[in-house]
C-alpha cells in the first residue's frame, strides 16, 4: 500500500490528506482505546501492510516485531478489535485507534487482562527517589493465557 508521499509542514500538521510518517524500520506507533470507556488498550505497531489490512477489514492488525508478521488482533484468542475510528497525531508519526473488543474475554492482553495496562507504580515518590520500583496490579485477570494460546 502506497499512502500520499509526505510534503510540507503546512499539509502534514494542518493539512486533510493522510501522509504517515513511518520509521526507519517501516513502523509507525499505534494506541489502541477502547472506543466506549476510553481506556488505552494496548500499544504497538503497524507498518504499511498491517495498517492497510487494518482500514480493509476493520480488524485492528499489527506488525509483531518479535514474529515478523502481520498480527490479526484476536486471530488465536478470539478477542477481536473492531476498528471503528482512526486519529493520528499533528505531525503523523503515531496514530490511535479506537476500537470496540469483543470476544468471549473482551480482553485485549496476551495475559488475560481487558488492558495491557494492568499495573501501575504502587509509590511515585519512593520511584522517583530510585529507591523502590513496585508495581501494583489494578486489574483483574479475565482469562488464563495457558487455555486460550495454544502453542504450536
């Protein structure tokens, strides 16, 4: 998929025409939300295949760096994310997505979590002293990734 070539700082910050700006290694930055709650999902990243996979079938897809393929949200656990709005930022180099999860689950974690945004820093002043970096789960676990990924 060829999207519109970049031109001026004018047209890519103010402009209507989509020119992403994709990295050296052919990825822009994506964040998922929850179209309903608001919730930040998840984060990861496309590349020109899984974005254009993406806006054809309105199932969130992404590159996975680690597989180096393109990744159909939902494609082993059935937690699907339709995509039912896409933004991206003032100067195109990241875009969001907002979604609607579905699935038996409604998660969207590999770890069984509705958000892979499950923990948070339990104490920011004792984090920002470097004296202690706990983390506190504030979620509660949906399903067991054990049954749901079965590896092949």
């Amino acid at each position: 998929m060829n999207y519109p070539a970049r031109t001026n700082n004018q047209e890519i910050e103010l402009g209507s025409t989509f020119q992403p700006k994709f990295g050296e290694d052919g990825l822009i930055p994506c964040i998922t939300q929850d179209i309903t709650t608001g919730q930040v999902l998840m984060f990861a990243f496309m590349n020109a295949e899984s974005f254009a996979h993406t806006l054809k079938t309105r199932k969130a897809t992404y590159w996975s760096r680690s597989r180096k393929k393109l990744w159909v949200k939902g494609e082993e656990s059935g937690n699907v994310q339709w995509v039912k709005e896409i933004y991206t930022d003032c100067d195109q180099d990241v875009v969001l997505v907002k979604v609607e999860q579905t699935g038996s689950a409604n998660a969207s974690c590999h770890n069984g979590y509705k958000s892979c945004f499950y923990r948070k820093f339990a104490d920011l002043d004792t984090a920002a002293a470097g004296t202690e970096y706990k983390l506190a789960t504030i979620a509660e676990r949906l399903f067991d990734p054990a049954t749901v990924y079965k590896k092949k």
